[in-house]
C-alpha cells in the first residue's frame, strides 16, 4: 500500500510541479524556448517514479511532507532550468523557506534535530562550495546553481555528510560529461549556457536515496 501511495503522491507532486514549471516564468518576461511535450510527461513519470523509491528508501515519518515540498520544488526548477536556463528565486527562495520549515518540524518531533542541524550546516556548505568552483571555474556554475546547491544541500545533509559528497560528486560527474559530449557532437558551443540544475538536482536524488549504498560499496 505505501508502494501505491507513494506513486501516487509522486505522480501529483509531477503534476504540480509541471503546472508550476509553466505558469512562473510566463509571469518574467522571459523569452519563450521550444517546450517538448516529452518533458512534461517525463516530469510527471519522475515524480511517480521518486514518489515509488521514496517510497520503498526513505523513512515513514513527520519529514515526509518536506520531501514533498522538495520534489516538486526540484522538478520545477530542473523544467525552467532547460526550457530558460533559469533557476527562478520565485520558485527556489519559497520553495527553501516552506521545505526547510517542515523539515524542522518534522526533526523535531522525531526528536531529530541534531540532524536538522546538520542539514543546515550542510546546505551552507554546499552554497559555499559551487559558490567557489564556480569562481574558480569562471562561470562554471551560474549563481542560480550555487543559490540551488542550498536547497540540495538541505536534505542531503539531513541524510548524512556522506551523502552530501556523493551528491555532489555525481552531479558534477554528470554535468561534465553531458556538456562534454554536447560540446563534441556540436550540439551545443562554448558560447551557450548549459542547464547544471537538472544534473545538480539528479545527483541529490541518488546521493538521498541510494548515498549509503554508494559509499558502502566504495569502501569494499
């Protein structure tokens, strides 16, 4: 039964996050890109599909309606990130205040909070880190990715510090090899932006759901 409910509620968090993914931006001013119907559908079967493993991975407590709150506020923004290479503060700055909220209270009546605590410190850190790599790096990330990494960094480090690393690791695994491979096939030049906040956002979902699993099979 938890299997089917959390299907559904991830087919619903899709849904919504498909619907806020379409309205925010038309409300900027912004210029419209080609939208393929495939990435609604394919948000809508990603919620389901986060909705299944959350489901079966994370624990059935008082966090729960964060997690929600973080689906669909990842979904959103990883759709406006590729239609408009935008991470929208009007989705990310309530998205961060409302699912930081729930997850202090749902820690506290856990009697959790050294784990909030932690995610907090995890969150500063992770802004802190793309804030440098993309200082480094001269644009690597936009500050729409490292003001996203906040929010990434939250759960993760709700989870643990591990977890945090493998995110991370992951997101800058795939991020590097798609633009690689988009650069070389011509796709793209290195004069276009390049959408991170879907690869940054891909990475925190594994480091969350499978983040131990990864780091146990490393150290074998």
């Amino acid at each position: 039964m938890s299997v089917v409910v959390g299907i559904l509620v991830g087919f619903v968090g899709g849904a919504i996050a498909v619907a806020i993914a379409r309205k925010v931006p038309a409300t900027m001013d912004l210029t419209e890109r080609p939208r393929p119907d495939w990435w609604w559908l394919t948000a809508v079967g990603a919620g389901g599909l986060l909705g299944l493993l959350g489901a079966q991975r994370l624990p059935a407590d008082w966090t729960l309606p964060a997690h929600f709150v973080f689906l669909v506020a990842t979904l959103s923004l990883a759709l406006t990130d590729l239609d408009h290479r935008l991470i929208p503060n009007r989705i990310l700055f309530p998205s961060l205040g409302v699912s930081v909220a729930l997850l202090l209270g749902g820690a506290l009546v856990e009697h959790n909070g050294s784990s909030w605590l932690r995610a907090v410190a995890a969150g500063f850190a992770y802004f802190v880190a793309l804030l440098i790599i993309g200082l480094v790096a001269r644009g690597g990330f936009g500050m729409g990715d490292v003001k996203l990494a906040a929010l990434l960094g939250i759960f993760l480090g709700y989870v643990g510090w591990g977890e945090l690393v493998v995110g991370l690791v992951l997101a800058i695994l795939l991020g590097g090899v798609v633009s690689v491979l988009l650069l070389v096939t011509k796709m793209k030049s290195r004069s276009d932006r390049f959408a991170y906040g879907p690869y940054l956002i891909l990475g925190a979902y594994v480091g969350i759901l499978y983040g131990a699993d990864l780091i146990d099979w490393y150290l074998r």
